[in-house]
C-alpha cells in the first residue's frame, strides 16, 4: 500500500479551474476550483515492485482567468501543488529539483508549441505535470535523493 497525498491551493477560486488528478490512467480526484484549498489523499493497492505514474491536468484556463491593471498583468488564475507525499515521505523537493522526475507539459493556452517545461509547484497553463515513482518506495526515494 502507497498512501499519496498533496495540498491543492487556488489562488482566485471565484474563477473556477478544472483539475483532475489520474493515478496509472485513472481519475482518482476531479474537481472544479472553488474553493481556496484542498486536500488530496489516495491509498495505492501496490504491495510489489511496481512503476507508477500519477499526473495532475488542469484544463479550462481561458484569457478571463488572467486579471490586468493599467495594462498589466496583476493576477492569473493557477493552482499549486504543495507537500507531495508518498507514505508520508514528502517528495516535493526532490521532485522539483529532479526534472526527470516530474515535467509539466503545456502550450501556454496555445499560444507556443506544446512543450515539456520544468515544474515549480505552480499550474498556469493547460496542461499535464507527469510524476513518475516506483515501489518499493525506499529503494525509489533513495535512488533518487541527491
């Protein structure tokens, strides 16, 4: 058994985001950002030595979710992912300092080619950050702490 969760924060819940996290393929968490916050948590039937992809989509970001000023831009609607934990190991660092562990893959709402980007918490864009693990978890954490 892996237990994984995260903390999901939204930074303009008034305009709502799709955001769906998939754990091998499947949606285990679907919800439309109301709300300021939320948390995730998911228990994983995987007693062996399985590779495991869990990823997090965000979808229906349009031009209204980005907020102007005198010009600028003031404020764009995005979600972030906080306190990634496998078993209660949080993964978030070493995810984030490790590319090849996680890559969010977007097109900047289509205005750029769609592209693999390096991941820092933060959901802007339509997209997908792929998280990729393995069990035992010991051995996948070890293997990739630097």
């Amino acid at each position: 058994m892996i237990d994984i969760s995260c903390d999901i924060a939204v930074n303009i819940p008034n305009k709502p985001l799709d955001f769906k996290i998939l754990l091998d393929g499947n949606v285990v968490f679907d919800i439309s950002t109301t709300s300021p916050s939320y948390r995730f948590s998911h228990v994983l039937d995987d007693n062996g030595t399985q590779s495991h992809i869990l990823e997090f989509h965000l979808s229906g970001k349009t031009n209204e979710h980005t907020e102007f000023k005198d010009g600028s831009m003031v404020n764009s609607a995005h979600v972030e992912l906080t306190n990634i934990k496998l078993n209660n190991i949080d993964v978030t660092e070493m995810a984030l300092s490790n590319d090849d562990l996680i890559a969010y893959t977007h097109d900047c709402n289509g205005y750029e080619d769609m592209n693999a980007n390096v991941f820092d918490s933060l959901l802007g864009y339509n997209g997908v950050v792929k998280f990729e693990f393995s069990n035992p978890l010991d051995e996948w954490v070890s293997s990739n702490t630097y």
